[in-house]
C-alpha cells in the first residue's frame, strides 16, 4: 500500500470518533432522502468515519431478513445537527456516531427514542447512560491522548512528556500541535480533558502557559496529524516538524496496520497522562419508519461479532465484556488506564462557554 493510500485512509478511519463541535443551526428544511419505506430495508444514518466489514454486514443481512441502507452525513458535529433538525421526519432508522461531547444536545432534542437493546446487560458499566430511559445504546470508546514520535526523542536524547504539566515545561517548547476546539473532535476532547484535570478555575491559566510554550493550533485532525506531525505514516514521508499531536490512543496500532511492510513496533507513542475518554452511542431514531428494523440493527451492533469488527476499521475499543481487542491494540495502543473523563451534564453545561472562552484565550 503507497504511503499516499495509507494516509488517506488512516485520516479517514482512525479518527475514529470523528470531527465535532458545529453549532445547532436554526432552521433547515427536512430532506426528502429519508429511508427508503421498504419494511425490509433499514437505514442507518452516521458520520464519514463508519467502516464495517463487508462480511459481517452481510452475514446481518442473511440472519435479518433485513436490507442496511447506510446513509454517511459529513462529520459527527454535522451529522448530529441534520438529525436534530430533521428529526419530525428522519432521513432513516438508527444514529450511529452521537458521542459523550453531543451526547446532551441529542437528547435534550427529542432525537431518540426508548429502546433497550439486546446485549445491553454486556456492556462495562463505566459506558452506560440514561439508564433509566434507554434512549441511547453505548458501541465504542476511545481515548484522546497527545502521541509523540519516537524517532524524534531518541535523536534528541529528549524524553518524552508523561502527563499535561510537562507540555508546558520549556523543554518541549513549540513541539506541541493541536486541533481546533470549535471545528476537531479531538481539539475539544483535549480542552474538555484540560478542564477535566486542572477544574473551572484553573484550566484557562494552563492553556495560556501552553499558548507560552509555542503550542500550534490547526483546524482539524488530519492537517495536525498528516501534515504537521513529524511521526505520521511511519516517519517515512512526515511533512511536520512537530513531533508531539493530539490524535487518539489507536493511532499507533493505525500505524503498524496500514504500514507496508509492518514494524515490529509502533513508530509513535501515547502520553497516557493527558487522555480524555470519548464513548460513541448509537440509538432509534424519533419518528423512524421502520423501528422493527432499527431494533434489530441496534441488536447486531452489540453483537460479539460487530463488536469484534470495529477495533481494526473505525480503530475504536468495544464496549462490551465479551468481545476480545485484537493484538495490535493490546500491544501498541491500549487503553489509558486513568483517563480523565466528565460526566454528559457537566459537557452540556459548559461546553459552550469553554470553547468560547479557549477561542478568545489561544486564537486571538
């Protein structure tokens, strides 16, 4: 695989949990492409990022009965704001893509409704939500965390950072690039985990000590990643010099998978201490045409077999305790084992003011 192909198709599917953080528009008119109104055919609406194997679905398609229509709707920011305003007459069944940052916003609309899906007994408790409504099923999580590029590190003889204070240490002085806030999935999980780790009264003094320290801010996570990153595509073609990225904890697992031919370890690297756990739901939507098959869809998404499938297409975790991490992750890109996370309410309740507060902090 050329390094070009690679790269496309690692911006487009380690992402993982998508581009974010678009403000609800105020009036749109419904769209006509809705589902198809066949009761043997399913829709399910997601974001750019949704990858499945093609066996996996079909092997649904022939135990279901049911034909999956996959309607993809831009990112998840964009994605979850047509669904709000579209939501009197849905362009399909299911959601998939809605995570904990838009998690509010979606059910404060209205944009599901009630279902406990099969398997929902299996999922970790550390994921469940509205467990008393069932409006939204968990499928996937996913750690932002800075990556850092090993060649670098060794060729300076430099360590490398361990936690968010030492990204503000001098020694890593204009190393750092990170995402818009206001337009990248992973931009704002690494300012919600900032406000997570250092509290409403301390997290805007740390980004000014960052903004200090020469930290470089891009609009989204494939410029960051693919162009300023020094540590992207193995190292083989990197444009950047910036050697330190917010990205996600699967990026190095993405980097052995789509490297030809395959090191024996991974080229970057995972701060652990600066992750911000994100988990991705899916759920019925409000006014679907076709809610038996939406149940089902729902069902299958759960199953040890999709679950199973995700980890090495959207590179994602599953959320259920039956379903196995495939080696790659195990070994290059495992979980954070303390990350920082923050409950849906209190995202919903400031997250506005936060990325407002960030934009006239670090952009102006």
């Amino acid at each position: 695989m050329s390094t070009t192909t690679t790269s496309k198709r690692f911006a487009a599917t380690a992402v993982g949990l998508s581009l974010v953080a678009l403000p609800v528009l105020s009036a749109c008119g419904s769209s006509d492409a809705g589902a198809s109104g066949d009761p043997k055919t399913v829709t399910l609406v997601t974001h750019d990022s949704w990858v499945v194997s093609k066996s996996v679905l079909k092997d649904f398609e022939k135990r279901s009965g049911y034909t999956v229509r996959v309607l993809k709707d831009g990112d998840a920011g964009q994605a979850v704001n047509k669904a709000i305003l579209t939501k009197d007459n849905p362009q399909g069944d299911v959601f998939f893509g809605v995570d904990n940052t838009l998690l509010s916003r979606a059910l404060d609309n209205g944009l599901f409704q009630s279902y406990e899906a099969k398997g929902s007994d299996g999922i970790d408790r550390q994921y469940r939500v509205d467990q008393d409504k069932h409006r939204v099923t968990p499928i996937d999580s996913g750690d932002i965390c800075v990556n850092y590029d090993k060649a670098y590190f060794s060729k300076h003889k430099l360590a490398p950072p361990t936690s968010f204070d030492d990204l503000a240490d001098p020694a890593y002085k204009n190393l750092l690039v990170t995402e818009n806030a206001s337009t990248s999935s992973p931009g704002l999980g690494f300012l919600l985990g900032t406000a997570a780790k250092y509290g409403d009264d301390q997290w805007q003094g740390y980004w000014k000590k960052l903004k200090a320290n020469g930290v470089k801010v891009v609009d989204g996570w494939e410029q960051a990643y693919n162009d300023e990153f020094s540590g992207s595509a193995g190292g083989k073609k990197a444009k950047g010099d910036r050697p330190l990225v917010v990205s996600y904890a699967s990026s190095p697992p993405a980097e052995v998978v789509y490297a030809d031919p395959k090191p024996g370890t991974a080229p970057t690297g995972v701060v652990d201490g600066t992750c911000f756990r994100q988990v991705e739901y899916a759920g019925l939507l409000s006014n679907a045409s076709n809610t038996k098959g939406g149940k089902a869809l729902l069902d299958f998404l759960l199953t040890k077999e999709f679950q199973e499938d995700m980890p090495l297409n959207m590179f994602v975790y599953p959320v259920t305790d039956t379903a196995k991490v495939p080696e790659e992750f195990t070994k290059f890109g495992p979980q954070a084992k303390d990350p920082e996370t923050l409950a849906p309410a209190k995202i919903a309740a400031d997250r506005d003011q936060w990325v407002k507060s960030w934009t006239s902090l670090v952009l102006k």
